[in-house]
C-alpha cells in the first residue's frame, strides 16, 4: 500500500482526489490538511463521504512526509512553492496540483504570476505530468507539476500535429469552456451562482495564465517556438470543458486521413477516445471520468483542422490526472482507481 497525504483537501480537486482514492486499490490516506477545518473529520465536513473514511482535517504545518510515499499539493498556486520543502524528501515524492512547478523559466513565472519564484532549484527538476507526453521521465520523477485543465485538453488535441510539416504552426486558435468549479471553492464575485446562470462570457482573452503553459508544451514538443491564441469562457455547469481547437493546414488533407493519424497517434492510450467522423467531443459523455474524448474534422473550403477535445477539468484535469501519474509512479497499472465510465445523464 503506498501511503498518501493531501494538503488542500477541502478544495474541490483535494476532495476529489480524496474521493477517487478511497477506493484505489493500492493507496492508504494518511493526512489531509485544511485550515479552515482542521479538527474537523471530513465526513462531517462533506456528508458525501460518510461511511468511508472518518479521518480528521489537520493544519498543514502540523502534518509531517515522513511516513508518506507521496504527498498531493492540491493548494493554491504561489501557495506550494512555498510549502513543497514540507514535505519533499528522499523518501517522499510530490505531485503539485497548482501551477507553481508548470514553468521551467522563473522569469515567465514571475511575468504571469507576479511574484518571485520561491523555488527555481526544482523547476528545472519537475516533471510535466502529462502522461501521454511524458509517460516515461514520469515514473522516475520526485516531483510531478500536474497540467492545468485547459492545458491537458487543449495540448492533448494538438500534440499529434504539432511536429507534422503540414501545419502552420503559426495560426493555432484555442477556444474553451470551462464549467465553473475550475475557479475553485473559495467564494468570488465572479463564481456567484446570479453571475453565471443562464449566461456563457468569456474572460481573460489573450492573457490567460494558462496560455505561457500551453506554449512551452507546444514549443518543447514542435522544437520551435510557437505562440497561441487563447480565449477562455465561463460556462453555466458545475464540471467539464470542451475545448475547439483550429490550426490551418499547408496542403489539403481529408477528414478521414486526419481522423487515421489521430487514431494512430493515441493507439494503447488508456484515457483517450478518439470519435468517428462526424462525432464532436461532449462534455456530457467525459464529466466524472478520467477520460479525454477527441473529435477531428476538416474545413477543406478553408483548408483548416478543427480539433474538439472534451475533458473532466476535476478528473482529468486535475485529481484523475494527478492517479493516473502516481500510478506510474509506483509502477502500477496506470488504470488503477480510474477505471470507471462517466456519469450520464
Ligand atoms: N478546480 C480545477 O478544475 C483545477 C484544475 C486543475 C488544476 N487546479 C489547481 O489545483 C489547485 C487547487 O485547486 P482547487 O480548485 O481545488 O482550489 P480550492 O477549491 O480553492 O481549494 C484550495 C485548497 O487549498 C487550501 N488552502 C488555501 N490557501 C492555503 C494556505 N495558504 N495554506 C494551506 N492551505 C491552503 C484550502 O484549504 P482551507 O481553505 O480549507 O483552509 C483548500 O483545501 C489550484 O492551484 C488550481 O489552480 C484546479
């Protein structure tokens, strides 16, 4: 059994990793943290989970590594740069949830995140855990930066293409909605319930902090620089977020022909389904699972992929996603405490 402690757990991707954990079969909680509840066991806390476990909140500087074999970050970002020296040690290794160990150049994380970066040392040394991507420099890794929600759906739609001759890798156009848990549970104008029924805005056009993230991916992966156009939305549903994604094809190509590479591409992939022709990517069918659904068409009157890619931001664009990497990790199967379909209807 690998034992695990969730700092964050009170937030809606700790909970999540809670929830998902309690049931894997290789996994033993040993600590959450919350400050607002410490004290507090968590089945009081969120009624959800009474029956299962009766383990106590406590104060993140009360809890100690030293008898975990991994620690989940689920803080905060800005939040556990400050805390990852806690609990990172020889024999405790961390998936960080928050966006604090994404970018490898400290100088672009103070540009996005405003703040000096607390712990340079360990960019370099982090892990993108993007497991399609990254499967093999994951399992050895001590310290997991695990993608955010738009990057994962959004680089999984693109990462087939992005080293292929025949795109112009300077037209991509990112297109997503977010359901509204991807804020968080902490309370904000912007997240009231009046703000956000009945309505669909976008936000944070052009400067998201996601989008220095998605391009280092990119960039890494093309071996050139590219930049991208991003344009979040907010979206009246509690999970999931669909993603379009539009890049220009240098020559013509068919539906069927870039439908063929795709499947290629993500053959074995235990978290990826590529659709049919004609079938687009819903959040309907991947809310409350572990699963990237990746619809392909062509507008050959424009001579233009469009790349629709739908995704659980609390699974697999966090908490699914943070299993998936410590299940390699420990050298398990990757499936294990994620094998289950979606929730529908
Ligand atoms: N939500 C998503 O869809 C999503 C997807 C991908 C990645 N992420 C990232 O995952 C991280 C967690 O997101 P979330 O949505 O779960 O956030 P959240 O619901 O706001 O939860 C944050 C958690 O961190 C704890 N916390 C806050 N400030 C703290 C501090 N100074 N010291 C110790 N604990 C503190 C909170 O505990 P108390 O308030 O109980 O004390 C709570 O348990 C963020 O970095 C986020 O960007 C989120």
């Amino acid at each position: 059994m690998a034992k695990i402690g969730i700092a964050g757990a009170s937030g809606y991707t700790g909970l999540e990793l809670l929830r998902l954990l309690i049931n894997h079969p290789k996994s033993e909680i040993v600590f959450l943290t919350s400050e607002t509840y410490q004290g507090q066991a968590v089945s009081k806390v969120f009624p959800s989970l009474s029956g299962f476990t009766d383990i106590k909140f406590s104060s993140i500087d009360s809890v100690s590594s030293e008898h975990c074999d991994i620690v989940f970050l689920a803080l905060p970002h800005t939040v556990s740069m400050h805390k990852v020296s806690l609990f990172l040690t020889e024999n405790t290794r961390v998936i960080d949830l928050s966006a604090d160990f994404r970018l490898k150049d400290p100088a672009v994380f103070k540009d996005w995140y405003s703040t000096r970066h607390q712990q340079p040392s360990l960019l370099k040394e982090a892990v993108y855990g993007l497991p399609e991507i990254h499967r093999e420099a994951i399992k050895s890794a001590r310290l997991i930066a695990n993608p955010g929600c738009y990057p994962t759906s959004i680089t999984l739609a693109l990462a087939p293409l992005i080293t292929k001759d025949w795109v112009d890798l300077s037209s991509i156009v990112a297109d997503s909605k977010s359901g509204i848990s991807g804020a968080g549970r902490k309370a904000a104008l912007a997240t009231q319930f009046s703000e956000v029924n009945e309505g669909v805005s976008a936000y944070n056009i052009a400067v998201h902090r996601h989008t220095p993230e998605i391009e280092q991916e990119l960039s890494t992966l093309s071996k050139t620089d590219i930049q991208i156009s991003f344009s979040p939305h907010l979206i009246p549903m509690t999970r999931g977020m669909l993603s379009t994604v539009y890049i220009n094809l240098k020559q013509d190509m068919s539906a069927e022909d870039l439908l063929e590479y795709f499947n290629n591409f993500y053959t074995n992939e235990p978290f990826i389904r590529i659709l049919p022709l004609g079938e687009y990517a819903n959040t309907h069918f991947t809310v409350s699972s572990n699963f990237c659904d990746i619809g392909v068409q062509v507008d050959i009157r424009n001579r233009r992929a469009i790349i629709t890619s739908a995704i659980d931001n609390l699974i697999k664009g966090a908490s699914g996603q943070a299993i998936q990497n410590m299940n390699l990790m420990l050298g398990i199967s990757e499936k294990s405490g994620l094998s289950f379909p979606g929730i529908f209807p």
